[in-house]
C-alpha cells in the first residue's frame, strides 16, 4: 500500500523467496526507490520457508531474526536525510 502512494517503506525481510516478492526490480531510471528491503544475506536465502535453522515454533525465522533494529535505523535515518519523505515520484 505505501507504495501505491508513493510513501518510503522500510521492510526487514528474510531470504525464504528472496527476488519473487523484493527486493522490487527498477522500472525505470525516472521513478524514486520507495521500497527499502533490510536483510542480511546468507547462502541458504530461497529455502521456500524449509529453514535449516533449529527454532521454537514461536521464534521468527533465523534470516529475519539477524535483521538487527540498529540495521532497520540506519535505513530509516537514511531515508530521511535524503528527504524522500513527502516527496512525490516525478
């Protein structure tokens, strides 16, 4: 939805279909980025949520848990600084 209007979204995100869902391919060269993936690569990315990693059926997948808040900041604060917020796509 933020993407429908234009509005930067930040998402951690795991690697279980990593490339089908994001990170979004560029369309062209006019149109912004709005669409902000966080993730740490790892070589198991594409496991189609058949993780290799031991967890607790209530603990978050091990790709996304490596996800670390200060990673997520740090694209935020970077979003703002460049000011994208409030701005619209030519």
């Amino acid at each position: 939805m933020a993407a429908a209007v234009d509005c930067p979204v930040v998402v951690p995100f795991g690697g279980w279909q990593f490339g089908r869902f994001l990170p979004y391919p560029k369309f062209s060269s006019d149109r912004q980025q709005m669409i902000f993936p966080v993730v740490v690569e790892m070589p198991c990315f594409n496991c189609n949520w058949k993780c290799i990693y031991p967890r607790r059926a209530d603990d978050p997948l091990y790709c996304v848990d490596q996800v670390s808040i200060d990673a997520v900041w740090k694209v935020t604060r970077d979003i703002v600084d460049r000011k994208l917020i409030g701005e619209r796509r030519a």
